[in-house]
C-alpha cells in the first residue's frame, strides 16, 4: 500500500509562484522558466510509475514517495521506496529524452538530445550513494537489516540507452520492465529479515522522519524581494492587481468578480517570502487599506492563528 503519497514537491509550486511574481523585464525569468519547465516534467515522469506500481500486492509492498531523510550532517532522498519484510528497493526516477551513454569508467553519463550534448552525474552511482545512506540509517535507528536492491527507472519509452557495459542493463530500466525487474528481486529474496511488529515500527519511524525540502528561492535565484510585485491576481484572466471592493475583488480587465482571490496571494507570499503573515504585511501584499478588513480576510482563511494582537501572525495549518 502506499505509505507516503507523491506529492507535487514544493520547488515546483515555488517557481511557479515566482513566476506569477517576477516583473515580465526582470532579468533571470527564462532561468526560472527552465527550472520549472524541468522539473515538471520530472514529476510527471515519476507519476508515470504509479500505474505499474499499483499492480504490487498492496499486502506485500509498502510504497514510498519523496522520502527525504536525514544522515546526521546530511540528507538523502529516494525518489521511491519500495519496502517489504524480504527486501528493500528504491528506485531513482529519471526523465530524459534522447540518447544517454553510460561512461562507467568515469561514472558518468551523457546525454544527447536535439544535437546537444549534455554531461549528468551517473545515477547509478547516484543510486548506489543513496542505498548505502539507506542501509546506515536502517542501522543506527536500530533495525535489522534488510538487503536493499536499486534501480534506475527512465520514465519516457522512447529514451535510448548506450552502454559498452552489459550490467547496466541490468540497473538502468525503462518503466515498462519495472514490475518485471521487482519480481525478479522478489525472486531472489525469500527469507523474511524483519518481523510484523519490527516493520510497522520501521514504517512509522520512516514517516515521522521525513524532513520536506525547503529552499529559500529568492536567494537562489538572488532575486531581491523589493522586485517582486504584489498585489491580487484575477482568478479569470491573471490581471494583476484586482481591486478590493465592498467584500469583493473586482478586474478591471475582465470585469470578474471573487470573494476568495486573495487565496492565491497569501499563498504567494508563504511560498516565496516566508511562511507566516502579519495583518500589516497582508495589506502591504494585496493592497487592501484597511486593518479590519484585512482583519476579516485573514480570518476566514482557515491559517493557524500565533501571537496576540499587534503580533498576531497567520500561518499555513499543518
Ligand atoms: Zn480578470
């Protein structure tokens, strides 16, 4: 079954967010759009995996997506996880088109696409890397071990892979071949490592662990936030700022009406600024006049509510 869903992670909603926020002009905005463009796709091919994996024996299998744990000073993630009582696999998820040639020699990886050529750290290495992180972290939490088998998966059909060395086929799979590649793994590991009890607790300790990956994306792409825009976005056509009018956010392009476009904003402002809002800062970012207004909108969004009166903050609710 699956233990942790796939969530859409939460640099994706970051970008997009920046991009409803950065000035047209503003320089750096095609980076933004790379990196988003990206990353979706990324997540879509991940996303492909799904309809296999929903062929597991749901008993069997516990899945796991996004897991980001913590090895001390650092941390790991797989991209997913799949758990059994006989074995481990995680599998790392790789969204390229094109050619890819494995140089196992320099444990590298090049890939060609559209006549370009493009150098990627090897994933199997990545892979490798990733397990061993695993393996530590299943030790010192005080489990027994269990062996923990990986895989590349290439989530677009038409990639083609080139290799001098035959093994890589061996690690490095397109999505069709992977329920294919878990029953052989299956095959190969019949004796139970850990019991019922043990598995359950391993599975809490493994959710209540994960640690979300929280970028500060302004200072990535060292954008300054005085640059960004504020305002209300139209929920219709995107015109940027709607007016707030007798409980009412009105376009002046479109002539649309929403009781609620500010929704957006607020969640803006938590994704790319910080994540809680004061009353004075909610004015500041959609332009709204009045405390008590600002009051009222703040406190029908359903935010977890800190601190008392001037310093009364809201915040996103866990
Ligand atoms: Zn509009």
């Amino acid at each position: 079954m699956i233990e942790k869903e796939r969530m859409m992670p939460e640099i994706n909603l970051q970008l997009t967010a920046l991009l409803r926020r950065m000035p047209k002009m503003l320089e750096g905005r095609e980076k933004v759009w790379s990196e988003l463009r990206k990353r979706n796709a990324g997540f879509r091919g991940e996303q492909k995996l799904d309809y296999d994996l929903s062929f597991l024996n749901e008993k069997e299998y516990r899945i796991y997506h996004g897991l980001r744990l913590s090895s001390g000073n650092q941390f790991f993630q797989i991209d997913t996880l799949l758990l059994t009582k006989r074995f481990a696999i995680l599998l790392e998820v790789k969204n390229w088109n094109g050619t890819i040639m494995f140089e196992p020699e320099f444990h590298q990886l090049i890939r060609i696409h559209n006549d370009k050529e493009e150098a990627f750290q090897d994933p199997i290495s990545q892979a490798e890397h990733q397990s061993r992180q695993l393996k530590k972290w299943i030790q010192s939490n005080g489990f027994p071990q269990i062996p923990i088998e990986y895989a590349v998966v290439l989530s677009s059909p038409s990639t083609i892979i080139k290799s001098p060395n035959k093994q890589i086929s061996t690690k490095v799979i397109h999505a069709h071949r992977l329920l294919n590649k878990i029953s052989l793994i299956d095959e190969t590991h019949k004796l139970v490592c850990i019991q019922d009890k043990e598995i359950k607790r391993l599975n809490r300790t493994l959710l209540k662990n994960h640690v979300p990956h929280e970028v500060d994306i302004l200072n990535f792409f060292k954008i300054n936030l005085d640059t960004l825009l504020t305002g209300v976005h139209c929920p219709h056509c995107a015109t940027l700022p709607v007016i707030f009018h007798w409980g009412k956010w009105h376009c002046p392009a479109c002539k649309g009406k929403s009781a609620t476009a500010h929704y957006q904003a607020v969640e803006d402002y938590f994704l790319l600024i910080k994540p809680a809002i004061s009353n004075e800062e909610f004015r500041n970012f959609t332009h709204i006049t009045s405390v008590h207004t600002a009051y009222k909108l703040l406190s029908a969004m359903n935010l977890e509510v800190g601190g008392e009166k001037k310093n009364r903050t809201y915040k996103k609710k866990k």
